[in-house]
C-alpha cells in the first residue's frame, strides 16, 4: 500500500520566508523546525514577482536548505527553461516543479521529463473555483488565466505530456486555514492517475484527513498551520493514523 503524505511549502519572497493569502505574500515569518523532519516532503516555491528580487537570493537559499534538507525536496517557482531545471537539481532538489512556462509551451514537460525522468517533473496547477463544477487554471501568480481548460483537463493533459505528479493549489482557500476545495481536489484526482498533492486552506488536522477523504489526496499541504498552532507535525500524523489513513508516523 502506498502510504499517504504530509508536505510543508514554503513560500520565499525574495529570499525571505513569506506566507500567503490569495497567493499575495503578507506576513513575514521565522519557520521553527524541531520537529519539521517528520514531515514526508518539503516544497520550496519562490513567489518573488518579475523584477522585484534578485533570482541569486533564492538560489542561496535552496543551497542552504538542501544541505540540511533530508526528505525529498521540490523546488519551483520561476522555471523557464532546461537550465532552470538543471540548476535547481544542482543546488539540491529532488524535483522541480513547473507553472507558467508549461501553461505558455506545454511541450516543455515532455522536454523536461525526457532529459530528466517523470519522476521529476512536477506540475504546479493553481485554479479558481468558477462555479460549483467549473475550475479554471491560472498563471503568472494566479493573474493569467490558462484559456480552454479546467484543472482537471490540465492535468490530465500533463499526464500524458509526462508530468510524475500533480500540486495543485487553490486560489480562493489561499492562506484562509478553511480547509481544501475538496471539489476542485475530487474533479482532479479522478482525471489522472498519477499522484495529486493538494495545497490551500488547511487550518487544521480534520482538514488533511478530509483532503484524503474527500479530496482523493496523494498527499496533503500546508504552508501556515505549523507556524500559528501550537500542535506538532507529530501529532498530526498521529491524528491521521488513529484515523485509519496509512501514513509514516516515525
């Protein structure tokens, strides 16, 4: 049985650690991780917009963190080309993920997954609810919408494009710790087979163990709720397990 995940994202602005709300940086913050290697997976997004940092400040850090960094690491944010990928996995990541530069060429996944393998290659869906069934795709920090596709057709074209998973992060739940669109979640897990890691709005434990339920997760996200409760990644995996959901707990 393939066990089910608990990822931390962190969102970097410019080389310092932001979260967001609505996919806008608004609070600063210093991430306290002693007991953070319990997780199962560390993302790393660098959500500086065009213009307003310096690409080098976010480099050091991944640097920095991969060197301590021991579960898997994806790093994403600001990918446009073959070099992007190549440098990233030499600063140490273990997988890249990619948003925009797929939305304007989606032929770059299978570039990028034939050079380096779909196990690699992560594809970044930020969508907005439209409607109760209807979820458009965004680029561009969530300001570009991807023309003639839902979440679920996006991904499920990324599928076969070769993307190896599927982050998917709602828009409207950004920063809000309500708890995931499971709808949005639902129509994307059903479309593909390979695995969906769902992202925005969990505030709580009830939240992950309903982004698996109800959401058909792979794995579950979160940006905020470790830095403003006091309860431990720890204690959430045990709440998960004493659910029934088949998670690493040490």
């Amino acid at each position: 049985m393939l066990r089910k995940r608990l990822v931390t994202v962190l969102t970097i602005n410019n080389g310092v650690l932001f979260r967001t709300r609505g996919f806008v940086p608004d609070y600063r913050y210093t991430l306290n991780f002693t007991d953070a290697w319990l997780v199962d997976e560390v993302v790393l997004l660098d959500i500086t917009r065009p213009g307003e940092g310096a690409r080098e400040n976010f480099y050091e850090l991944v640097r920095q963190f991969a060197r301590n960094c021991f579960v898997p690491l994806t790093v994403g944010g600001g990918v446009r080309d073959i070099e992007d990928f190549k440098t990233l996995l030499s600063l140490g990541a273990d997988k890249v993920s990619v948003n925009s530069k797929a939305c304007e060429m989606p032929e770059f996944i299978s570039e990028a997954a034939r050079l380096f393998g779909s196990q690699c290659v992560v594809l970044s869906v930020d969508a907005k609810r439209e409607s109760d069934s209807n979820f458009s795709v965004y680029s561009a920090h969530g300001t570009r919408q991807l023309p003639g596709h839902t979440a679920a057709d996006w991904a499920r074209k990324a599928q076969k494009l070769g993307a190896g998973e599927i982050l998917l992060q709602s828009i409207d739940r950004d920063g809000t710790l309500e708890g995931y669109d499971n709808g949005l979640n639902k129509s994307v897990t059903e479309a593909v087979e390979i695995p969906v890691l769902v992202s925005g709005g969990a505030g709580c434990w009830e939240h992950f163990l309903e982004g698996f339920l109800a959401g058909g997760a792979s794995a579950v996200c979160t940006t905020n709720v470790y830095h403003f409760t006091e309860s431990s990644i720890k204690s959430a995996k045990t709440y998960l397990a004493n659910a029934g959901v088949a998670i690493r707990t040490s």
